[in-house]
C-alpha cells in the first residue's frame, strides 16, 4: 500500500506539534510495510533531502518531495491565499507522480485536490486532519477570534468534501459532528508517543513539589491566568520552570519560579521533565498536546483544562483535570499537588505512565491506522471495479 502524505512540514525541518505528528505518522508508517509519498517544506536550516531521523531501510519506503511555501506577505488573509496556493502546488506535483491508494492531509494541504475531486475529477480516497479544531475553540484574544472567523469556511469545505475526517477524540469529535460530518466519516485516532520517551518507572517525588510549564508564550495558552495564580500562591515549598519563549514582560519574579527559555533537543527536554513532578498546561483550546503525552511518559502527574482531546489523556487517576479560565479549579490543582502525602502524587504519577503504555504508544496506534486505511483502500477498489 502506497500513501501520500500532504503535510506542513514534518519534524525536524518544520517545528511544531503538528509537524511532530507528520513525521511519527511517515515514521511507522513505513516501519510497518507502508510506502510513503511526502509532499512538505523546509522552514530549517538542516538538508532535507537527507531525511536524517528516518535509517537507510525506512528512506527506501519513501518518496520524498519538496514543495516551497509560498510568501504573500502580511496583509489580511494572507494565511490563507498562501495555503491555497500550497495546495495548488501540492496537486500540481501530485498529479506529476505514480498512484497512491490513500492520501493523508493535513490543515488545508488538500484544498486543491479537493476542490478539482468535487468537480468530478477522481482521486483516491482523501482523509483531512486539522489536529485540534481550534478555529472552532476559544480564541485566546480579539484577533484571534477574527482570524478564526476567516479558518472556519474553508475549514467546513474540507471536512465536508473528504472522505474521512480524521479526529483525536473526545470534543474534537464534538466539534466534527457539529460541522455536520456524518459519524461514518470521522475516523477517531488518539496522538501518540515513542517508545523511547518512556521511562521504566516515576521517579519519586519531591519534598518540595516541583512544576514544569512547556511552551511559547501565547495567549491562549492560559499562561496570564497561571501567573495570577503563581502571584498569589502562598506555599513556599514549590519550585515552578517555565521551559519556552516567555517575553520578559510576561515573566514572574518570585522565589522558586525560573525560565529556561526555549529547549530544542529532546534529551535536554527529558531531562527538564525527570527533574519534575507536575506539567501545567491550562490553555484555552487545544488539539492533543504532545508535551502532555512526554510528561506522562517521563512520570509526571498532570494539571490541564478540559479542552480538545486533553480529557482521554488526564483524569483523576493521574492529575487533575479544570475547567477553561478558572483561576480557582488552577490554583486549588496547584495547591493540593503541594499539600497532598507523597504516596497519593506517585500513584498518579505512575498512572501517567500505565496511560501512556496502555493506550498511546506509536507501536499500537499505528497498526489500527494502517487496518483502517486498508479497509478503506479494499472498499475503494471494489467500488472502482464496479464502475
């Protein structure tokens, strides 16, 4: 079987968390017998034609082609023209190359191709995946909100002429339905991690608690309702890093609270979250965050709010799970991982990483995704057959 792969970028020529998807998604696919056609950018300074976190033997499943991200510069809108011209370019290669039995889209990359599909042109089956929705979650500020507004139609056009829509779970689901995508069409696949990042067994935890926020500053990511708390939060035994571009401005200064800036390598990354007994993540909107997914894998209980598909990773067995905004539900998670008996924090700890084990291992995922895909490839070609 043979899938083309419509992606932003993958990792490590593209930073980000769907980029991180892409590549782990190319990575098992070809692992398990899949051949891949990537279509994406370089926005790095690293040889992308060399593929160099995919060995010799995964390289030769894969067919590699490089597909320059065009600059519209920065007037109103201009994400999206240039998305669209992404996607007109992706087709223009796409059509240039062998079949392919399946294409996996990501964001708006099969803009194009589908368009020309609704037109009466044939194409393979087509599944879009736009990760969290969140143009259709909360918006972290006014511009926000009206950047949204521009996403939404031609985020209803592609879900609404794909094949499939690929969907983390939980109120991403929601959202789908609510787009009026028939539940036959939405293909529900959690995130996942490497098995490397799993560690054997917690760590035990800290006299002084110790609490790690990953990311950049953004508003959305519920950080100005954590410094509020963290202000007034009168514990003393608690250490909280920040890991991540945080303007000055945004910065807290109080005893136990540190920056660390932004963290590139994974190794060092590992290390932050060994050192630590709690991730915090009370953003507004999310899709499948992967620092929850490495802090659950490296025994870490978690704090986050109950947005995107954050409730199938985080409950009560390994953290706390709040409510968007609620500095109160924020500050009482906070204080009761400071306050409660070592024993009870380790058992949530340890279920973080039973989760991980169980249900979110990129070794397990990606085999259901593969049976899934070949279900539909198999329906595809009988149905050919009979035209």
């Amino acid at each position: 079987m043979r899938i083309a792969l419509f992606t932003d970028g993958i990792y490590p020529y593209v930073i980000g968390g769907m980029q991180k998807h892409s590549f782990n998604l190319a990575l098992h696919l070809v692992r398990n017998g899949v051949d891949v056609d990537i279509y994406h950018f370089n926005q790095s300074d690293k040889d992308i034609n060399r593929l160099e976190l995919f060995n010799t033997t995964e390289q030769q499943r894969i067919r590699s082609f490089i597909i320059p991200f065009p600059d519209s510069g920065k007037l109103p809108g201009h994400y999206l023209r240039e998305s669209f011209e992404y996607s007109k370019r992706i087709l223009s290669e796409f059509v240039k190359h062998g079949e392919v039995d399946y294409i996996y889209s990501k964001g708006f990359t099969a803009w194009a191709l589908l368009d020309e599909k609704r037109k009466g042109k044939y194409f393979p089956p087509v599944g879009v995946n736009f990760h969290g929705f969140e143009m259709f979650q909360e918006a972290g500020s006014f511009k926000s909100k009206l950047e949204q507004y521009l996403l939404r139609g031609p985020v209803k056009f592609l879900v609404s002429h794909a094949d499939q829509v690929f969907s983390y779970g939980g109120k991403i689901t929601e959202i789908i339905r609510n787009l009026g995508v028939n539940d036959k069409k939405i293909i529900e696949m959690p995130s996942g991690i490497e098995q490397g990042w799993l560690k054997e067994g917690a760590a035990l935890s800290s006299s002084k608690r110790k609490f790690l926020y990953v990311g950049r500053y953004e508003r959305r990511k519920g950080i100005e309702e954590l410094n509020e708390v963290l202000r007034d939060l009168k514990a003393a035994d608690f250490e909280f890093v920040f890991v991540g571009d945080i303007p000055e401005s945004k910065k807290i200064e109080k005893e136990g609270i540190s920056y660390v800036g932004s963290v590139a390598s994974p190794e060092l990354m590992k290390s932050y979250l060994g050192k630590a007994d709690v991730l915090v993540c009370p953003s507004h909107s999310e899709g499948m965050p992967n620092v929850i997914l490495e802090a659950m894998a490296n025994g870490l209980a978690i704090i986050a709010t109950d947005v995107g598909a954050v409730a199938l990773m985080v409950d009560d067995s390994n953290g706390w799970l709040i409510s968007v905004h609620s500095k109160k539900e924020l500050s009482n998670a906070i204080a009761s991982a400071i306050s409660m008996p070592s024993v009870e924090l380790d058992f949530k700890k340890d279920s973080s990483l039973n989760k991980v084990r169980s249900q979110f291992l990129w070794d397990q995922l990606i085999l259901k995704m593969v049976d899934k895909i070949s279900e539909i490839v198999r329906s595809e070609s009988t149905l050919v057959k009979r035209r």
